[in-house]
C-alpha cells in the first residue's frame, strides 16, 4: 500500500530499498545500456569536436608519409580551402576534400576533391 505522503521519510526509504533491488537485479543490462550510452556521446564528441578533428587528420598523415614544416598551418590552409585546387568543384563535404602529396618525397602537392585526387593516382 502505498504512503499517504510521498515526502516522508518512510516512503523516501522504500524507494531507495526498490531502487536498490532493481539495480542489483539488473546489474548487467544497467552495464551494457551505460556502455551504449558512453559509445554514444564518445562518437558525437568525434564528429563535433574540432580539437579531435584536427590532430587526427595531422596524424593520419604523418603516418601516410606527409612531411612538412608546420602542419598546423598546414591544417588552417586546407580547412579554408572550399573549392578543389585543380578542377574548380565546391566541396559538399568534408570527407571529399583531400590532400595530395609526392608517395616518393612525401612533399604536398595540392589540396583537391575526391575525383581529382583519384585522377592523380
């Protein structure tokens, strides 16, 4: 039965006592939706953070074999650029714009749309 007031202290107590059952109950479906939900916000903080976008994109091309002086001005150059270097297209989206180098040298070439760069290839 329940207490005619939701606010005392008796009723605040069986609440937490039920809380806690169910927690113990359901320790392991508590577990998983938590990871689902870190999963979640750990993918929009990837997609929207700036700080994450730039220093992965620098890696990634270190490890392609890019090398240059300074690839923060590097990053600030091809994050402005919106149309391709060589044929002229606007990007639509960030994934089409890429940065083409020399394989033998590693020194860049252009910062062109995905077409172009394919083209180069």
């Amino acid at each position: 039965m329940p207490y005619k007031d939701p606010h005392s202290e008796r009723a605040i107590r069986s609440r937490k006592e039920a809380q806690k059952r169910y927690r113990e109950r359901n320790k392991e479906k508590l577990k998983e939706k938590n990871k689902e939900k870190l999963k979640e916000r750990q993918k929009k903080y990837h997609k929207t953070s700036p700080v994450y976008y730039k220093y992965n994109t620098i890696y990634s091309w270190k490890q392609q074999g890019i090398i240059d002086d300074d690839y923060d001005l590097l990053f600030e150059v091809y994050v402005k650029q919106t149309h391709c270097w060589i044929c002229g297209k606007e990007y639509d989206k960030r994934i089409n714009r890429h940065l083409d180098h020399d394989h033998e040298t590693g020194e860049v070439r252009y910062i062109c749309c995905r077409s172009c760069n394919a083209k180069l290839k």
